[in-house]
C-alpha cells in the first residue's frame, strides 16, 4: 500500500499492510536536527527568538516552519503530517505584542511565555478578564486572506504526492481557559458568572467551527481537534461546561466534517475513562493518545475497537526523551501488541515529538514500526 491507502485502510478499522504512522506535531528543534540544520542554542533570548522557536512569530516563519516540518515528517516515513493548526495559522501582519523579554500575547489572546530549558512557550494568562473585554474580543478569522493563502501554498506544496493531510484545531474549551488565563478562572466563572463563562466558549467555539470550515474548504484530509480535558486523575474540565457547551461544539465539528466526508480525530490526554463514552458519542472517527499511564491501550481497544480508531501510544514523557534505542522499539512493540491486531490503529507519540525528544529515539520508532508492525503480526 501507499500511505494514504494505509493509512485510511487503519482509519476504517481495517488492517493494512503495515501499522501507520503519524504524529501531532514536530517541536522546531526536532525540525531542525531532523533536517540536520542544527539545534537552536539554548542562550537564545531575543524576544523574537523566543516567539520563533516555537512557530508563532510572523506569517513568513510560520510559513516556513510548516514547510520544513512537512519535510522532516516526510523523510521520517510518517503516512499522515500535519500541515497547519489554529495555532500557527496568522495574517500576513500579524506579530506577537510583547509584555517583556519573555511574554507576548499570540493572535488568540494567550499570554505566553517562553522556556529556553523546555525550547518551548506555555500560556501563563489571557486577555479577556471582563464582560467588556470578552464583548470586544474578537478571535482569529481563518478567512482571512493571508491565513487562506497559507494554508492554500502549504497544501500546493503536496499536491500530487503520497501523503495523507491533517488540520489541527480546537473545539473551544482549551482556547477558551488560556483566552480567560487559567482553568481555575473559567471554572469559577461557571459558578459564579456562567452567562460570561458559556458565552466565552461560545464565542471561541464558532471561531473554532469557521478554522474547521476553512481547513476542509482548503482541502485537507483529516481534521485533528486537540483540545484537553483531562490530567493523570480525570477530567478538569467543569462537567457542566463539558455537557452544555465543549461536547456540543465539538459533535458540531464532527458533523460539519463528515458532511464533506473529512474524518474528525480527538486528542486529549489524561484519564478521559469517566467520559469517554461521552466524548465518542459526538461522531469522532478516532482517539489520541490513550495516555500510557492514566489509561491501557489494550483496554480501550478490547472496549471500543470496533467503535474508532486508535492513535498512539508511544511513551513520549520517559521513553523518547530519557530512554534509549531499545527502550523505544521495546514500547513500540507494547502499543502494536496491545492495539494493532485487526487493524485500526495508527503509531504515534503519547503526545508529540517535543524538544527533549531524543532523535536517534524518533528514528528507532519508526524502523520498529516498519518491522514490528508488518501484518499479519506476528
């Protein structure tokens, strides 16, 4: 098979020639080594090189960063890559307003700050704190025409060859707490001010649609909604939001793609256990990464099988990044042993291939994969 005939044949819950592979994305110092363009040092501390390592500077460094990771998923042998996300996608003026050396706000609302140590950005607050401030709040517009000529030029690029794309997105909930500053604020919210804390969802939440609209209308393959809803303990997302506003905005999306026959994958990490049944009611086509840890693979996939597809479920947080070669191809085997059997199940990360990710460990993965994951299994 070729690999979008493999990867679709795992997607319909079929087994294909060997076990996919794909990932939800590559940090741009795995980029970069990938591609042997050297790894950014770590005493980098311009503002605009903290806003860069992590792809969310200009339109031209978004831009190139998606090209070049697009070609560092390519020469890994991944069946699927994902070409663009709500995250990288900005208009052709866009740039970050910067508070100080460290945090600026992105084209969200999130304040982010950089980490030299992690080579990487976390959201530490939001811009909307107010009725007035939500009421002025106005979230990207994926319509915009240098976000359309993006992902428009991204996609040329791959015209013609053999490779499955994928759109990331959100839902909402997760854009909506780094939008607020923090799941604790919204949570609140909801007790105290829930008009302001469903009618924030609700706002990010059509935004969120429209991205979905203008990534299928672009021409991608597989929607990829990546919001959060759980830690190692259970869902921290506030039962009632996740009932009366994320689940519907994310059952939207899923209908919305299916009307164009786009399949919908569901990232969360955590133990998503006490509402998966929920989370799989809303038409998703598969589940990444059934966190090594809170959840079993083997037991998702003896539950629900037959139901979705599987992705993941390499351990990225100890394996990749602290283990060596063979710890890699020994996890590698565990995931395919645990889900492949029957097909539906596509090889990815616990959660993606992040900076402290060992290469040699990423290039171990994918030859296991080759290997190990030939059906019939063995």
């Amino acid at each position: 098979m070729n690999h979008r005939e493999r990867f679709f044949t795992a997607l319909d819950l079929k087994e294909p020639d060997f076990v996919p592979l794909t990932d939800l994305g590559l940090d741009p110092p795995i980029v970069q080594g990938i591609l042997s363009k050297g790894v950014p040092r770590a005493a980098k501390t311009s503002g605009a090189d903290l806003a860069t390592m992590t792809a969310t500077h200009s339109w031209q460094s978004s831009m190139r960063f998606r090209l070049d990771m697009i070609d560092a998923c390519m020469r890994l042998d991944f069946d699927a890559v994902p070409v663009f996300s709500d995250y990288s996608l900005v208009t052709r003026s866009f740039a970050p307003k910067f508070i100080d050396s460290r945090r600026f706000i992105d084209q969200w609302g999130r304040v982010l700050e950089a980490s030299e140590k992690g080579k990487t950005t976390y959201f530490v607050g939001g811009v909307v704190n107010t009725l007035e401030q939500l009421q002025n709040y106005e979230p990207p517009d994926p319509f915009d025409p240098g976000i359309v000529e993006m992902m428009g030029t991204i996609l040329k690029s791959l015209k013609g060859k053999d490779i499955v794309t994928i759109g990331e997105l959100h839902s909402g909930w997760h854009l909506a707490f780094q939008v607020r500053g923090g799941i604790d604020k919204i949570a609140i919210d909801s007790y105290r001010n829930p008009d302001f804390a469903r009618g924030l969802i609700d706002k990010i939440g059509t935004a969120c649609r429209k991205f979905a609209d203008a990534m299928i209308e672009a021409g991608v393959d597989v929607l990829f909604v990546t919001d959060d809803y759980a830690d190692n303990h259970g869902p921290y997302i506030e039962r009632r939001l996740l009932e009366e506003c994320e689940l519907p905005n994310l059952k939207k999306i899923v209908e919305l793609a299916h009307r164009h026959d786009v399949p919908v994958l569901k990232h969360s990490d955590g133990n998503l256990y006490p509402i998966l049944d929920e989370i799989i009611n809303t038409g998703i086509d598969g589940l990444h990464p059934i966190e090594p840890g809170p959840m079993d693979l083997a037991d998702v996939k003896a539950r629900y099988g037959t139901k979705l597809c599987l992705l993941g479920n390499v351990d990225c947080k100890y394996v990749l990044p602290y283990g060596n070669e063979e710890d890699t191809r020994k996890d590698v085997r565990r995931c395919i042993d645990s889900a492949a059997k029957g097909g539906g199940f596509i090889l990815a990360s616990s959660n993606s291939i992040h900076s402290n990710v060992k290469i040699a460990n990423i290039h171990a993965m994918v030859d296991e994969a080759r290997k190990y994951g030939k059906y019939p299994l063995s």
